[in-house]
C-alpha cells in the first residue's frame, strides 16, 4: 500500500466526505436556529392580552366565555343577529306604514262609525 493514500491529511476523498458532512451540519444548525425563533415568536403571539369588546365580553360572561376565541365567537353571533333585526324591523316597518290617504280614509270610517252608533 502506498503511504500516500493511507496519509489521513492527504487523502482527497476524505476531505470531500469531510467538506460534505461540514456542508450538512451547517444546514441543520441553521435550521435548528430558524426553528428556536419560530417557537420564541409563538410564544410571544400567544402572549398577547385580548383587547377592547372581546375583554368586555370576557368580563360580562365571566364564567361562560373562558377564552378570546369563545368572546370572539359571542361577538359574531351577537353581530349576525343585530343585522338580522335590523333588516327586520326595517322590511316590516314599510308593510305597515300607512299613507296619508290610508290614515284619512280610515279617521273617516272611524267617524262615520261613531255617528252611526250614536243615532
């Protein structure tokens, strides 16, 4: 055997393996950083205090809304319904408005109807 190859230092294929195996580890320290900093700011976002309505309804329901998530959910449905009422009341309230000859018409009959029953 040659002493060349079997010179550790010297030996091309050995430095390729080692220049590959440095290549790769240097991959997974960066990624093993980048994944550190994706939980670190994980754990900042779920650190941020629920803010304005949704803490109101927290406090308002104390017991039954334990969570952002739940008030948030309350606020929706609380929402759906205030815009279902709303066109409600304003579709009906234009059925059962009366016209002003709908309003005479009807003082008119009222009157007749009282002279009607004094007689």
């Amino acid at each position: 055997m040659d002493e060349e190859n079997l010179d550790i230092y010297k030996n091309e294929k050995i430095e390729e393996v080692l220049e590959e195996f440095q290549a790769e580890n240097s991959v997974q320290i960066d990624q093993n950083k980048e994944a550190e900093q994706v939980l670190t700011v994980k754990k900042d976002f779920k650190k941020i205090e629920p803010t304005g309505m949704t803490k109101l309804v927290i406090k308002i329901f104390g017991g039954l809304v334990k969570n952002e998530r739940q008030a948030n959910c309350v606020l929706l449905v609380f929402t759906i319904l205030s815009i279902t009422v709303t066109v409600l009341l304003l579709f009906n309230d234009n059925k059962n408005m009366m016209t002003q000859e709908q309003r005479i018409q009807l003082q008119k009959m009222q009157q007749y109807q009282e002279i009607r029953n004094n007689n």
